[in-house]
C-alpha cells in the first residue's frame, strides 16, 4: 500500500467507532475457496471469468431493483449476490494465479484515496457534486498521463465500456465530447438538432435498416437535451417504466374488478381503463 494510503488508514482508524475488523467477509472469501477446491462444488470449479458475465449484470440490476422498490431486505440479499459475483471472479483468478481479492481490495483503496483529494490529500474541500466531478476527470486525467504512451494513445472514448447499456453509453460518450468541445450552444440548438434527425428518419423506407439507424441518431440528440437539462436518461427513462407498470397493472385490476380479461378489449376500452388509472394516480 502507498504511503498516502497507510496515512489515511491511520487517520481514519483513529477516529471514533471506525469499523475495525470484518470476520464474515473472511469467511465468505474461504467459503468460495472451499467450493472451488477439487472436492468442492462441479459448478463453481467449471467457471471462467466470461462463462459467468452476465451473471455479474443480472445481479447488479436486481440490486438497483431492489433499492428503487425500497425493500430493505431484499436489498441486503441482493448486495450478497452481487458481492459473490467479485468473490467468485478473484478466487477464479487466485486459481489462476493472476491475482486474488486482497489486490482487488488494495487497488480499490488506493484509487478511493488517490481520487479523494478533497478529503483525504491538500486539495482544498469540494463545496458540491460538481466540483467532486471536476476533481474526479482532474485525478483521472493524471493516472491516464502516468500510465504511459500505452494509455495516451487511447481515444477520448475508448474507455466508455461498450458493454454499458446504449443509453448509458450515450450519456458518457455525449458528456465527454461536450466536454472536449463538441458541444451547441443552446438547448433550443439541441431540440432543433432532434427536428433534423426526425425529418432524416421520416425520410428513410419503414422497416429498412437506414430508418432504424436513423431512430437510434433520434435517440442520441434526445439524451444531449437530457444532459443539458441536468437529467439522467437513464434514470427519466426507468422512471417511465416504473409508472406504466403501475398503470397497467392498475388496468389489469380494474378489468378483473369488471369481470372480463384486459387482453380481450377493444382499443377504446383499453384508453379508457388507462385514463381511469392515470386519474387515480394523479389523485
């Protein structure tokens, strides 16, 4: 470990009611162990690091489910899971020889402090969020230009994962060009951007792949207006989800409440029974 991090391990331990040892995660990390030993579970030894990706994904969404319903106690077994995941994927490469949790762990707490200069180095205190962002690209840029040449010959966009969710990567591929310049001057600029690409969507033949291109270009200028208007696409878009979820779940009960099956009704029904819903929620 660093010498800045022994320091701030110190700072940190001497404080009142730190948190000092953690003996179920040891235990966790042997329980892992014990399965992936010759005597231990078939399935567990037969995994690599890409045969149990999307399981990684999964759990880390069920987690974010978890939070935006507020159970407590799902949330707690959802955590567990997603931490298994990183559990499972350093005893894999312990196995390997590759590294193992503790250096999953040190490079963590080296990066949490490195990126922290406002709280932990002589970076004066960061008054908000946007100013901790600045100090975030700040510290960033730094490692990416004490990497090397290695690293310095990577794209602005290059470390934007492509495995992110597309509208996700449209987020951060938008912000970082903005932030290299690549930028309008107005939102109004921007909505006019987004007539364009309607029009140049109209125009392509319906069902082609040029007009479904077309529509992910439509997309694209709708989360540059989003991240001038200080919204998460991602988080405006679940949100959504969330409501007509709830509405049509709404529908369901009131079809069944009329005895007949929501499936079976006319389109004129269906309106009905959703503007019935919506009327209820705004109530």
């Amino acid at each position: 470990m660093s010498q800045a991090a022994d320091r701030v391990d110190a700072e940190n331990a001497a404080r009142p009611d730190a948190p000092t040892t953690h003996p179920e995660f040891d235990r966790l990390v042997r329980t892992m162990w014990r399965l992936r030993q010759p005597d231990g579970c078939p399935w567990d030894r037969e995994q690599t690091h890409h045969s149990i990706t999307k399981h990684m994904v999964e759990e880390a969404y069920e987690a974010v489910e978890a939070i935006e319903a507020n159970d407590t106690a799902h949330l707690v077994e959802e955590l567990g899971d997603v931490l298994e995941q990183v559990v499972l994927h350093a005893q894999i490469a312990a196995d390997e020889g590759t590294f193992t949790i503790d250096d999953v762990i040190h490079g963590l707490n080296e990066k949490l402090v490195r990126r922290h200069p406002h709280v932990f180095g002589e970076h004066a205190a960061a008054g908000d969020g946007g100013e901790v962002q600045d100090i975030w690209d700040d510290v960033k840029a730094a490692e990416r230009a004490a990497a090397g040449e290695k690293n310095a010959e990577l794209g602005l966009l290059d470390s934007v994962p492509r495995s992110l969710p597309a509208l996700m990567q449209a987020q951060k591929i938008s912000k970082r060009a903005a932030k290299a310049g690549f930028e309008w001057e107005t939102v109004d600029d921007i909505w006019r951007k987004v007539a364009e690409e309607r029009a140049e969507f109209d125009s392509e033949a319906p069902g082609s792949d040029a007009r479904a291109l077309e529509f992910g270009d439509l997309l694209f200028a709708l989360v540059n207006v989003a991240r001038r208007e200080g919204i998460d696409a991602e988080e405006a878009l679940a949100a959504s989800n969330r409501k007509f979820r709830a509405r049509w779940s709404r529908m369901e009960e009131l079809a069944r409440g009329e005895g007949v099956h929501l499936e079976e009704q006319d389109t004129v029904r269906l309106n009905e029974l959703w503007d019935r819903a919506k009327a209820e929620e705004k109530r």
